[in-house]
C-alpha cells in the first residue's frame, strides 16, 4: 500500500514538473514565469521526493529525500523571491498586458510596462 501511495506522489509530482515546463514556455514575460516555474517545480518536486521516501522508507535513500524536500522547500521560493525583485529593481519590463504594478508605484518610479 505504501508502494502504491508512493508512486502516486511521484506521477503527481511529475506532472506538476511538466506544467511548469509548460507556463515556461507560454507565459508572455519573465515575471509570470518565475510564478510558474516556482509554484509547480516546488510542489512537483516535493512530490516526487517524498513518493521516493514513501517507497524507500527509513534508509539513506529516504532520508537524504526528506532532507532534500525540506531544502527544496526553504529555499526554492526564497531564492525566486530574490531573483524577481532583483530583476524589477534592475529593470526587467513586465509585459504590456500587465495591468497594475504596485511595486513600481510604491517607490515612487515611473511605471515600467513594457510599451507597444
């Protein structure tokens, strides 16, 4: 049974990583894409590492998996947290459909959605 729970957390996570994949490749700018690509590989990534421990149990394989787990967890939306604001405060347009910026407005510079 916990095989059978194990590879579901697996498949589940594998197709959380190919839905990322897929708001890489449509979403129109860098922004909507780092959401994408954080929110899915984070919960698809966990996924298939916690189905790992599930099937593995308490050996080394299944803890160095929950150890990786927690660190995906910690640290994966951190370090996208830092990469977007690092890429708003440099410059980085958003995309010309984007219909409110409060970040840009709220330190006083000029708005910088990408123009047509």
């Amino acid at each position: 049974m916990t095989d059978t729970i194990g590879w579901f957390f697996i498949v589940a996570g594998v197709v959380f990583n190919l839905l990322g994949c897929l708001g890489l490749v449509r979403f129109p700018d860098l922004y909507n894409r780092m959401q994408a690509a954080t929110k899915s590989v984070t919960l698809g990534t966990c996924g298939i590492l916690f189905g790992i421990f599930l099937i593995a149990g308490f050996d080394s394989l299944g803890i160095k998996a929950l150890v990786a787990v927690l660190f995906v967890i910690f640290n994966l939306p951190v370090a996208s947290h830092a990469l977007s604001r690092g890429s708003l405060l440099f410059g980085v347009k958003l995309w010309r459909g984007t219909i409110r910026d409060e970040f840009t407005a709220d330190r006083g510079a000029d708005s910088i959605i990408e123009e047509q």
